[in-house]
C-alpha cells in the first residue's frame, strides 16, 4: 500500500505518521509568558539532534482555532521552556496536561504537580520528573500556518540523584527512569522497560565473521 502524502489531506497525513513512526519520546514542556502565566503540555514531536551544542527539537502543531498552541506561543514570545521527561508514575498528570484548557488556566495547576525554580532561564520545572532540560531556543523553522519545529539549546539538565551510577563520568541508570512513550490511536502509550541489546558491530570484526 502507498499513501500518496502530497495528495492526503493533513489529518490523514497524520494518521499516517503516528500510526507508523513509534515510539515517540515525550517532551513535557513546561513553559511560561511574558507577563507570567504558566503552562505545561506534553509533545510527543520531540528528540535530541547533536551534542555541540546540545539541541533538542520539538514539532508543534497548530491550534484546532488557526493559532499557535499556548506553549508555542510562549517559546515565541519568550525564547526560553523547560523539556519535563515523563515517567511511568507520572502518566496520568501528564494525561491531565493535554486538557483543552483556556489560555488563562494553569495546567499545572490542574494536574496537581509541584515546580521548582530553573537555575538559568525563569520558566520552572516540573519537580517530580525525573528529567528536566532547561532550554533556550536556537531556532525556529516556521513549516505550515502555525505549525513550526522549535530547535532547543539545552542549558542544564536536572537529573534525579536516585538514577546517577557515576556523576563524573555522566553513567545515568537509564532504565530506572522508568519513561514512557507515545504510540498510536487517541490515547495509547508504551512503557520502556521490555528491552533487548545487540552489539553493535564494526566493519572488521563483520567480515572476519562471515
């Protein structure tokens, strides 16, 4: 089967690309305007893309009303968001996050979650994820109306003490995070914790194999 993506209309582009790029890391961005107000809501467009500099990316999409989402809209007007890595405890608050909410309404607030101050930039931090990146932007490519992809400098990244093997050499113990990702349909979600490891191998050792 093909799906001819400049022919579909875009909900069924969607459809396409969510049903088949999987899993999806969540980015639970906590983010605040100019004059203040909060927000946080989670995306699941989102990973890493180099290390000189650290960068982040996260797609975001446009409003059902023909206008930027409110965390878009406060990466614009601010430059600076929080990425809030997501863990399995954690699932349902982030569930209430994604609430069409009025642009007034604090989902934080909504969810029950604490914040901490952020050491570099002035939007806060989810105190309970386990991960959280304090970003500033680098770029902004603007790909539809209202839709852009936010390319994220990261500043300094919060990591929960519990998971730290070795501090000086940056080992983390990434399974006990216990994070989870985004799947497909409305509301489905994977947990990162059925893994398997192959080595990775190298040219040589390839062919003296075979």
């Amino acid at each position: 089967m093909q799906f001819d993506m400049e022919a579909l209309p875009p909900e069924k582009c969607y459809k396409v690309l969510t049903s088949t790029i999987l899993p999806r890391p969540i980015a639970w961005i906590s983010s605040q305007s100019a004059s203040g107000a909060l927000n946080a809501a989670p995306f699941s467009f989102f990973n890493m893309m180099g290390e000189n500099p650290p960068i982040v990316t996260i797609g975001i999409m446009r409003h059902p009303e023909g206008r930027y989402k409110d965390t878009a809209a406060n990466i614009l007007e601010t430059g600076e968001f929080v990425v809030n890595l997501v863990s399995e405890d954690l699932a349902q608050a982030m569930n209430i996050t994604c609430i069409d909410a009025p642009t007034d309404v604090n989902e934080l607030d909504l969810a029950k979650l604490t914040t901490a101050p952020s050491v570099k930039i002035k939007p806060p931090r989810i105190a309970d994820s386990p991960v959280s990146l304090e970003c500033v932007t680098y770029q902004v490519i603007e790909t539809g109306p209202h839709q852009a992809i936010v390319l994220g400098r990261v500043l300094l990244a919060h990591v929960d003490d519990r998971v730290i093997l070795d501090a000086d050499r940056c080992y983390i113990d990434s399974p006990a995070l216990r994070l989870i990702a985004r799947m497909h349909g409305s509301g489905v979600y994977a947990r990162t914790t059925d893994l398997f490891e192959m080595k990775r191998p190298t040219y040589a050792e390839f062919f003296k194999q075979s």
